[in-house]
C-alpha cells in the first residue's frame, strides 16, 4: 500500500505549515504598539522644540512637563510590553498538548467493487452497468477532525490528491483523544486554487493527467475519466468490447462540502488517538454511486466550462453522497 505525503507550497508563504508546536505571534497588535510608541515620542520631541525660549518661568513649566511626561512613557512602555506579550500565543499544538497522527485510507470503488489499475478492469455499478476507471482524481482540503466532546481540529494547509491506486494518505498531527467525525472539501480554498500549478510540489502521487484550466479559472476539483461496456453478448459482459468513454472534469468553482456522520452512534466506533500513536479513517469513494445520476449512453462527456457544463453541475452536486465509512 502505497502512502502519500500531502501536497507541499514551495513558495507561497501564506500556505506555509505551520508545524506542530510552533508558536504563532500576531504580528498586526506588535506593529500597532511599535507605531503608538513612535508616534507617542515623535509628539514628544515635537512639543519640546516649542519650548526653544530662555524664559525662565517657561524653563520652570518645561521641567515639569518633562516629568509628567517621563512618567507617562515609562507606563506607556509598560503597557505595550504587555499587549506585545499577550499577543503572541501558541497554536492549538503547543509543546506540552501530546499528539497523534491521523491518515486516511481513501478506497476507490465502483458500488461494493475496489477498483484499481489491475485486472479486472471493468465493475459493475449498482444499475448493473460495468465501468472502468482510468483517471479518477480529486483534490482534498479544508480537513476538520471533530472531537466527542464537541471541539473541532482544523488541518490548516494540508491538501491531498486523491488518485486511483493510492489508499494511505498522511492527514497531520492532533490532540490524544477521542473523536467521531471528518469534514472536508473536494476541491481547493480560494488561496490554492489561485496559485499557478508549479507552486505544488506533490509529495505522493502525481497527477496522471492535468487538473488544472488556466490561470483564471485555476483547478479542477475533480476528473473522472473511463469507459462504459455496452456488450450485451452474454459471457462478453464487462469484457470491453464495445465501450463508450466518458470524460468529466469539475471545476473548483464547484468544489463541494462533505460531512461523515457521527460515530459512535451509528454502528461505527469513535477514533482514538494516543499519544504518539495512530488512527486511520477509513472512507469509501464510490464512483458507481457519482455517476448513478447520468445515462452514460449520452451524457459522456463534460469539460465544466464551455462543453455541456450542465452535466459537471450535476455530477457535483452528487459528490458528498458518494463518500461513506468503510468500517
């Protein structure tokens, strides 16, 4: 089984990882304090070039003010030290929270069928129709694990390419606990999806074929291309003889949502993570159950921009249901 590292950013700071135990400081409060004491002693220096006379009650007035003022710097620092302090705060994985890992396997289907790039190539669906799967691609983003006791874990910056023969794939590092949900987005954040393709470097498996438009419109959330086996001899049935290609890319302008239910209260029991350990999250991707919703004899083919867009809009709207739990 082969386990794929999610996706890195050469030079995009923004997208930069964090990491685990890393401090974060915001820089935003920092910058306002630095710019309040400036100016504060910019208006300091400003006042006292207007005290430029040898007047000797004006010298009397100057003195005092420069009192009342040293003190009044002197509070003004401190209380900048403390904003700058305050402002600087660990993330949720700080050094002493103990962590573990969590992965995913993501198993390519067609209906109960494991597809891969192996013989038998054909599967049939759950309307009996027997279909290939040649380039079955999506990306992953936007990972939040949910915690029993109601709190939430965002994956911050972490993006998965999902192929077709690839299971394991590195989620991150997370809190010990115990946890009973995922979410994620196929397809990318706004950020990703306006960065050039050069910027990835994928650490897993390369995209077989591009998933990407141009630099306006940016990336597909997914491409699906394969064959439908029409033959209807008997004993010929899911051997290919008379195939129809099918090719569908979904743009991430309709990259979609999914939410896996709850366990614990649905026949599956929760994710525990120890310390220094692992957990997997097992997920099925049924591609039969995507393309359910086509008559593949005459909705082929979609490239979800100027080529039968409406047929990408369906298929999209179809992707959260084709996700479930394999145990």
């Amino acid at each position: 089984m082969n386990v794929a590292n999610t996706i890195g950013r050469r030079h995009n700071k923004k997208l930069k990882n964090k990491g685990v135990g890393k401090g974060d400081c915001l820089k935003p409060a920092s910058y306002t304090c630095i710019a309040f004491i400036v100016s504060f002693f910019c208006g300091w220096a400003l006042i006292l070039g207007g005290f430029k006379q040898s007047n000797r009650k004006i010298k009397y007035k100057m003195k005092k003010y420069m009192e009342k003022a040293r003190q009044a710097s002197v509070a003004v620092l401190i209380c900048a030290a403390i904003i700058m302090v305050a402002s600087c705060h660990k993330n949720a994985f700080t050094s002493g929270t103990p962590t573990g890992t969590f992965y995913f396997r993501l198993y390519t289907n067609v209906y109960t069928n494991q597809a891969d790039s192996v013989a038998p190539y054909y599967y049939f669906d759950s309307m009996g129709r027997y279909l290939s799967l040649q380039i079955p691609q999506f990306f992953i983003s936007g990972i939040v694990l949910k915690t029993t006791g109601g709190g939430t874990v965002p994956m911050t910056n972490v993006y998965i390419l999902k192929d077709l023969d690839t299971v394991v794939y590195v989620i991150g590092s997370a809190p010990e606990g115990t946890y009973n949900s995922v979410t994620f987005t196929v397809g990318f954040d706004a950020s990703a999806n306006g960065e050039p393709p050069y910027e990835f470097i994928p650490n897993g498996p390369t995209p077989s074929a591009t998933m990407y438009y141009n630099d306006t419109v940016g990336y597909m959330a997914m491409k699906v291309v394969g064959l439908y086996d029409t033959t209807s001899t008997s004993g010929h049935i899911g051997s290919g003889l008379n195939p129809i290609n099918f090719s569908f890319n979904i743009p991430n302008i309709l990259a979609q949502s999914v939410t896996l239910p709850y366990r614990g209260t649905t026949g599956y029991p929760v994710y525990t993570l120890a310390t220094g350990g692992t957990a997997y999250i097992d997920v099925v991707c049924d591609y039969g159950r995507l393309l359910s919703v086509l008559n593949l004899k005459t909705q082929n083919n979609s490239d979800g921009m100027t080529v039968r867009p409406g047929i990408a809009d369906t298929l999209a709207t179809e992707i959260p249901y084709m996700f479930y739990y394999k145990d």
